[in-house]
C-alpha cells in the first residue's frame, strides 16, 4: 500500500495561495517532480487516476457538474434544519425554565454547527456560480 499525501484545492486558491502547480507541490511534499495525468470527469475519477499514475506525484484536474453542487447544497440545507430544530428546541426548554452549562454548551455547539454549515454552503453556492476548476494531488513520501 502506497505511503501518500492527497491533497485537494481549487483553481482560485491555487492561483491565489501558491501561483503556480509547481509550489503548490513544493508546498506539500519533499519531492518535487510531478505530473499532470489528466482532466478528469468528477472527483472521484481525478483521485483515481492520480492515484494510479506511475509517478511518485500525479496531479488530476475536474470541475464539479451543476448536479453534484447541488445535492450537496440540498444535504446542507437538510442538516441546517436539522440544527435549527435543535436550536428551538433548546429555546423551548430556556422557556420552561430550564438553565445551566450543559444547555448552554449545547446552544454553543449548535452555534457552531450553523456556522459552519452556512460557510460550507456559501462556498457550495460559489462553486454553482463559477464552475470552479479542482486539483486532486496523489504523492509518495
């Protein structure tokens, strides 16, 4: 079994963050000879092929399909219900006179679970808009 770095980041935050394939690669690994394998379909295919690439470091590219995108805005949407029930139902036991830490950690930790998932779906919603190109990345070490 290969010893390996897999690392995933999007045409905007390569071009951002390092510029270039190439000190994204020295960003991450030791070795710094690569190859870019192919353009894939999905990132399923992009990992694969990287995975399976005969150089130490293979480096796949995909964009993500509108319906891809879309399930998992729809999952999102469907964990953010799932939080904001919960939510209510922390406010309706504050109302009945319930209190202390551990509620109050609750409403914390649901807190963040929204944020979180409002920040995942904000970048859901940006990769809808702009078909964002990835990079799956596969190396030894």
């Amino acid at each position: 079994m290969r010893t390996e770095i897999q690392a995933i980041i999007t045409e905007a935050e390569l071009k951002a963050k390092h510029g270039s394939l190439k000190s994204w690669v020295e960003s991450l690994t030791t070795n710094h000879s690569f190859s870019f394998v192919a353009e894939c379909a999905d990132k399923e295919e992009a990992t694969r092929t990287a995975y399976e690439c005969l150089t130490d470091i293979g480096i796949c590219s995909y964009t993500e399909s509108e319906y891809t995108v879309s399930n998992r805005i729809s999952e999102l949407e469907s964990q953010e219900d799932s939080v904001m029930e919960a939510l209510k139902a922390v406010d309706k036991r504050r109302w009945a006179g319930e209190s202390g830490i551990e509620l109050d950690e609750l409403e914390d930790e649901l807190n963040q679970q929204a944020a979180a998932i409002e920040i995942a779906m904000n970048l859901e919603w940006q990769k809808l808009e702009t078909q964002t190109k990835s990079y799956v990345l596969i190396a030894d070490y």
